[in-house]
C-alpha cells in the first residue's frame, strides 16, 4: 500500500513528468491503474504496438497515435487532464521535437492538469526535462513476500504433479536469502524453478539459483560471477585468516550486529592472495562477485564511474555474497596523472563502502599496497589487513605434496625432503609452476617422473624473492608492524 501513495502524493503534487524504470510493466500499470480509478482521473497508455487507448475502460487502440510525434501533439492539444503512461518511449528521447513537446506538456501542467508518466528499463532524461521530471520506484518484495511466493510456487507445482513438496526450513530461509534483490515475477519464476528441478528444495539448488539470478541482473559491466570458489581444504598455511573468517562466519550470514565488512589481503606476489578470497566463499556457501579494476576505464568523460557504480549496484542485488576485487590499486591509485578520474572512482568506492546496508563482504587484494590512498586503508573500511608471507618450510612441503598430488605425480618422503632445501624463497605459484616444467621435463625424455626433473627445474628457477630481492624485502619488512600476519 505504502506504493500507492508514493505515486499519490507524486501525482497530488503536481509533478508534470514521472519516470519509473522497472522490468515490471503489468505491476506498473496495474499500481497506475487503481491511483487513476481512486482519483477519478483518467488514464491512458500508450506504446508503439498499439497505440494510445484507456487504460481504465475502452481499449480500442488510436491506431494514428502509434506515432510518437502525433501523441504528444495530441496530449498538448486535450483540455481534458489525464494520466498518460507512455511505455518504452525512451528511443523517441533522443528527438528534439519530441522532447520540446514533453516540456511544453510539462510547463502547462498548472493549466491542462495533464501528467506524462515514462515507463521502461531504464530511461536517460534528456537536460532539458531533468528539473521537471520525478523519479518514481517499485519496492523489491521482503524476506517475508520472497518466503509466501516460495511457497505459493510450491502449492501450484503441487497442485500440478499430485505430490507435495519437500521444503525443509533451513533450506527455504537459504533460498529466500538468494532470492533477494528480484522482482515479484523473477523470484515466482526461480522459485518454481528450485522446486520443479526435482521436487523440493534442496542444497543443491542455491548454485543454480544464484546463477540464474547473476544472469538477470547483468549489465555490460566488469563484474563476473566466480563459479570455481573452492573452500580452504586447498589453501595452505594462512592459519589467522582461516581462524579469523571462522569466527565471523555466523555474525555476516545472519547479520548480527556489528556485521563484518570486508578485509585487504597484501603480500607477495603469488602467495595465495586470490586463492584465499574464492576460499572465503566457498567456505560460507555464497556466490562469489569478482570486479576486475582495470576493466572499468572507459575514453568517455563519466563512463567511469558509472561502470563502478552499476557494479557496486549489481553486487547489492546479489547479496548476500562475497565481492572480490583482485589487484584493486590498479583502479584506485592515489594520484592525479588521470585527469581526477582515479580519485573520483576513489570517493565514490569510500562512499559505498560507508553506506552500504547490503550483506556483501568485501574481499580485496593488493601487491603494491603503498600506491592506494591513506582514507582507504583507515580502519572501519577494512575490518582488517592481513599480510601474506612466503611459506614456511613445512608449508613448502604441504605445497609440493598438494600440486603433486593433482598431477598424480609421486615422490618418497626423503626426495621431497632434498628437493625442499632447493625451495627457499619460492612462492605458491612458483612452486606450482615448478612441478609443472618438471612433469615437462619428465614426457619429454619420455620416463617416469623422478627428483630429478624436479630439482633440475628448481635449479633453474629464481623466484621473485630473488630476482626483485629489494622489492620484496621491504614490503615484507613495511608489513611487519603495520599487517596482521595471515
């Protein structure tokens, strides 16, 4: 009801020119439909199919008003005040006629009464009409609509098969989670899908789910939806970081006070930073959002910075989730050399960051975490920094074990004992990379796989830690003091 007289109170004020963009048409002309009928105004809708005709009593359509140029000459010449909801006429904006016909319609309002209602996807205002024109939104269903659609679904799968369906209520209270951010029709449409798919609501629908739902809200973005998320079994070492997302897991998934935002992974290059991030959600079951940083430069002045706010956008539709931003001072650099664009992406990522009531954790990582600004890096962004060192010894071992192992490639204990004190200094990927060109090695001379293709290919390797000893070194030395150790 509370829509109902928002669009009142819009329309009782005189508001000329509204603007409602929404995927649901049907549910907008109907809302249109009953405020016409309680105003005892009439209403009329129009599109380029059917023309003009009433939308609250005869709908025989005007065919000659199909044209958009003689329906707005029409509107301005009726002395009779009306509604008139023009559908998807946003292609007809880009028409200077069209608009001065709209403004003028606009600044006679006081005399013929008459409001233009723009109804679409998404409409840019033309400058001329932006002082004139109010933007009116439909509301997203709650928790509770999301859970009485689910079931609803369910009884009409029901009615239809013959059987009922199993809805265990954890595993309903997870698919309403996923459901959030839709409309009314989408999440009627998913919901049945859950349910049609074998039955019931299992666990193993919240990843088609989530899928689904990424594919209706995406836009021509930069962010990506991560299906490979993995959980921790795959990451070694990192025992803070394990222990710290363990204890906030609960809090963040049922929104408890004080709610988890985010963290910043920095470190050396190849330690695990990215690998760790698709743990995070992949160990509390979410989906996983990436936004890549460099994608979102655009040529055009303000491209910008709408490509970051559509994608920020786009993952508070899709919570709750994990949004992974990977390399983020790529994008958000301090410094000026970009004609300002940096710190203006810069104070519009600060501004979602402290304002943001969606269930998104954030996930960033950084290799030159001297290059982002100091307002970023304040505590209350980030709830933490951890820093990601070079594996210990012992990880070293659990590291050549694990990349191994996927490869079906075998070793003794003692060979890998002598191939580890070649190891010093290696990072995760080098080591991974390292067992790689020894398997090479190995099919090339045609023979089974031994130590020694694999401590050949060590021998010949220098890790970053070496070939930028200076680099490395004073990151490591910079995040002593200032990181907790991941």
């Amino acid at each position: 009801m509370h829509e109902l007289e928002d669009l009142r109170v819009l329309v009782q004020a005189h508001s000329p020119l509204i603007v409602i963009e929404s995927y649901e048409e049907p549910r907008a002309l109907l809302l249109i439909k009953r405020l016409a009928i309680n105003l005892m105004r009439p209403v009329f809708k129009w599109s380029i199919t059917e023309g003009l005709h009433r939308l609250d009593g005869d709908h025989t359509a005007q065919a000659f008003n199909a044209d958009a140029t003689n329906l707005l000459a029409q509107i301005k010449a009726t002395r009779n005040p009306g509604i008139f909801v023009l559908c998807d006429f946003h292609p007809f904006l880009a028409e200077p006629k069209h608009v001065r016909y709209i403004k003028e319609i606009a600044q006679t309002h006081e005399q013929l009464g008459h409001t233009l209602i723009l109804l679409s996807h998404a409409i840019e205002v033309p400058p001329e009409l932006a002082r004139l024109c109010y933007r009116f939104e439909l509301s997203l269903p709650s928790d509770q609509q999301i859970r009485q659609l689910v079931h609803e679904m369910a009884d009409s799968y029901a009615s239809k098969q013959g059987h009922l369906v199993d809805l265990p209520p954890e595993q309903v209270s997870l698919l309403v989670q996923n459901l959030r951010g839709l409309t009314f029709a989408e999440v009627k449409r998913l919901a049945y899908k859950a349910i049609a798919d074998d039955g019931a609501i299992t666990a193993n629908d919240i990843p088609r789910i989530n899928r689904a739902k990424f594919s209706l809200l995406q836009t021509d973005g930069v962010l990506s939806q991560v299906f490979d998320s993995g959980n921790f079994s795959n990451v070694i070492g990192l025992a803070n970081l394990k222990h710290w997302i363990a204890q906030r897991q609960r809090a963040f998934i049922e929104q408890q006070a004080d709610t988890p935002k985010g963290l910043l992974l920095t470190g050396v290059q190849g330690t695990g930073k990215s690998l760790a991030a698709k743990a995070i959600a992949g160990s509390w079951s979410l989906p996983l959002l990436r936004l890549d940083m460099a994608a979102l430069y655009n040529k055009y002045i303000g491209e910008t910075e709408k490509n970051l706010s559509q994608a920020l956008a786009l993952a508070d539709a899709m919570s709750p989730c994990v949004l992974w931003i990977d390399e983020i001072e790529k994008g958000l650099a301090a410094g000026d050399n970009d004609g300002g664009v940096s710190r203006r992406l810069l104070g519009s990522f600060l501004t979602w960051l402290s304002e943001r009531k969606s269930q998104v954790f954030l996930v960033a990582t950084a290799n030159n975490i001297h290059e982002l600004a100091p307002e970023l890096l304040r505590k209350g962004r980030f709830d933490e920094i951890f820093f990601v060192d070079l594996p210990t010894e012992t990880e070293c071992l659990q590291l050549l074990n694990l990349h191994l192992s996927k490869r079906n490639l075998l070793l003794a204990e003692n060979d890998l004992n002598t191939a580890l004190a070649l190891c010093r200094g290696f990072s995760g990927a080098e080591l991974e990379q390292a067992v790689v060109g020894a398997s090479f090695r190995a099919r090339a001379e045609q023979v089974s796989f031994a130590l020694s293709h694999l401590t050949a290919e060590l021998t010949a390797t220098q890790p970053l830690s070496v070939v930028m000893a200076e680099q490395v070194n004073a990151l490591r030395h910079w995040a002593l003091e200032r990181c907790v150790k991941a």
